[in-house]
C-alpha cells in the first residue's frame, strides 16, 4: 500500500466541509439533546482536558474521539453522524499530525480545550446558533495548525 502525502489543498478541502458538519452537530446538538446527554458532553470534555495534561497524543486523540461521539450522538441525525465519520476516516492524519508533530504550537492544547468549552458553554446556554459559530471557529483553528505544520514540512522537504 501507498501513503499519500498530506496536500495543503486537501486539508483546506476537508477542514472547511469539517467546520460545516461539526457546526451543523453542535446545532443540531443544542436542538435535539437531553440533559444527561450534555452531562456526558461535559465528562467527555473532562476527560479530553486531563489527556491534554500529559504527552500521550493516541489518548488526546482518543479522548477527542469520544467528545465528537457524545456530541454527535446528541445531534440526532443519523446522516449527519455517517457524514461526519466518513470525513472523520479521511483527516485522521491530519488530527493526528496535529497533537504530535514536534513544531506543534505550545499554544494549541490549551486553545483546543477552550474552544471545545466555549461550544459546550453555548450549548448549556441552549443557543444553537452561537454553540455552531464557536464550533466552526474550534475547527477553523485546529486547520489553521494543520495549514501550518504542513507549509513546515513542504518548506522542510523542498
């Protein structure tokens, strides 16, 4: 098997149908789940928040998952779920070049947890439309490092 290399195009593609998707499920978040379930929200982003406390990125990655999974579970879109786990399945590399590239910001893990709590915030607000703005601005960051921690390793590599 072949690996393709990471594009700069690509990832712009993906990240920007990602923000639409996961803003839409923090929408439809907001609209559709129980109270429990953003208690469940809420531990998942616990549990995220401590993994970023130590250096094991397959447990960020893990913990990340689960978040996304809770919230998209909430959403109560079975299409959407499947549309997003198909995008999920294409950027895995992307995310996990993210938490583990060696040039990563020492900024980002703290910037991640933040904008993960300012959409849970918005979603315990029950305020569809700030809790999808401040997802698609979560995900527009984490595009953001990816951008340029691939500009890094092109300008490395030429």
């Amino acid at each position: 098997p072949v690996v393709r290399e990471l594009t700069l195009e690509e990832a712009k593609d993906i990240y920007s149908i990602r923000a639409v998707l996961e803003g839409l499920a923090a929408r439809r978040f907001v609209e559709n789940a129980s109270d429990n379930q953003i208690e469940k929200l809420q531990q998942a982003l616990d549990a995220t928040a401590e993994a970023y406390q130590g250096i094991d990125p397959a447990l960020i990655m893990e913990t990340k998952n689960r978040f996304y999974d809770v919230l998209f579970e909430g959403a109560g879109s079975e299409t959407l779920s499947s549309l997003i786990s198909m995008l999920h399945g294409r950027i895995w590399r992307w995310r996990a070049l993210g938490l583990s590239h060696p040039h990563r910001s020492a900024e980002r893990s703290n910037e991640s947890v933040t904008g993960l709590s300012a959409v849970l915030d918005a979603i315990r607000q029950r305020d569809a439309s700030l809790a999808e703005r401040r997802m698609r601005d979560e995900v527009t960051r984490a595009a953001s490092e990816v951008m340029r921690l691939l500009a890094d390793s092109n300008l490395r590599n030429s």
